[in-house]
C-alpha cells in the first residue's frame, strides 16, 4: 500500500499504525520496525522517527492503538449484552481475540522481552478506562473479573493451544471457562445476567 499524497501528521499516524497492525498480524511482533512499517506505507525511515521516535516508540503507540481500536468494539459488546441484543460470549471472544488473533499478546511480551519496561503501559490504561466506564453500575465489582479475563486472554494468547492440547481439553476451554467467570461476575454484581 503506497501512499503518495500528503496526510496531516495525525492521519499519517493512523496510516503508519495499521500498516504496523497488518505486519503484527501477518508476521508477528518482530516484523514491527519503522523500516517496514516505513517501506509498507512508501514512506521513509525518517518520517516515522519523526512521529514515533524509535521502534520502541512505534510499539508502545501500536499497543495503544490496538488497545482503543479493540476496547471500543469490547465497550460495544458489553453494552449490546446488557441491552439483551450480545451475548457475555461475545466479550470474551472479543478479549481473547484482542491478545490473539489480533497480536495483542505476542506485541505485549515481544516489547517485554525487548526491555521495553513500560511497555504494558497504554493496554493497562485503556482497559482501565473502559473499566471505569462501565462499572458505573456494579460500582468496581467488575474490576476482579476484568483483571483475571485480562490474563486469562494473555495466557491462552501465549501458550492455550499447545496446553489444552497437551491436557486433553477442547481448545476453547478457556474461553468457556471465561465465559461462566464473566455470567457468574455479573449476577454477583447485579448487572441483572448480562456483562
């Protein structure tokens, strides 16, 4: 995808974010440099050190990115399900999707490895967020079972497949035991059966 005509600096950002986001998904977190990034949008190495600062820079802003772009269909899910119109299944998919299909977790624990220490950052923010949003009504009661559907999706991003395989267990064994946390959560919490 070559782009020739002049962006505003935000819209060269968004721009350079996706082609980061398709090269995650496609190849994976070490394919995620400026030079590819920069050759993928026809845009030089200097541009995107101009926008990002380093590859480092560049990750931690595609991890935010990716963080908004799917909180936002996560926030849609949770409030489709509250109107009876989703499903809690749909959340959970959502979440694990986000840390595998999506790349969410192989960025995460890539930029980890990579000494990149606050590299978390932007995804903790985000989630918090949404969160706080949507906790309104169960008044911080959703916050454990945020945090352990969070990891859980991290973990089965990471290592679910090989593991459910090796104990014998479907593979969305974790997404179903997810699934019963988040119903179970959110009648504790009075959400009236809905996330």
């Amino acid at each position: 995808m070559s782009i020739r005509k002049r962006l505003s600096q935000e819209e060269s950002r968004t721009v350079a974010l996706e082609a980061a986001r398709s090269l995650l998904i496609e190849l994976g977190p070490q394919a995620v440099t400026l030079k590819a990034v920069a050759a993928r949008i026809g845009r030089t190495h200097a541009n995107l050190l101009h926008h990002f600062g380093s590859a480092a820079g560049l990750q931690k802003a595609l991890a935010r990115h990716l963080a908004e772009t799917i909180c936002a269909s996560i926030e849609d899910a949770v409030l489709a399900s509250r109107a009876g119109s989703g499903s809690p299944r749909d959340v959970v998919d959502l979440t694990f999707d986000a840390f595998d299909k999506e790349g969410g977790g192989a960025l995460a624990t890539w930029m980890l490895a990579s000494g990149n220490d606050d590299a978390l950052d932007p995804i903790i923010d985000v989630i918090h967020d949404l969160v706080d949003d949507l906790d309104g009504i169960a008044s911080g009661k959703m916050h454990s079972v945020t945090h352990a559907l969070v990891l859980m999706a991290l973990g089965d991003a990471l290592m679910g497949g090989p593991l459910a395989q090796s104990l014998q267990l479907p593979r969305t064994s974790a997404r179903d035991l997810a699934e019963t946390m988040l119903i179970d959560a959110a009648l504790k919490a009075g959400l009236v059966g809905s996330v």
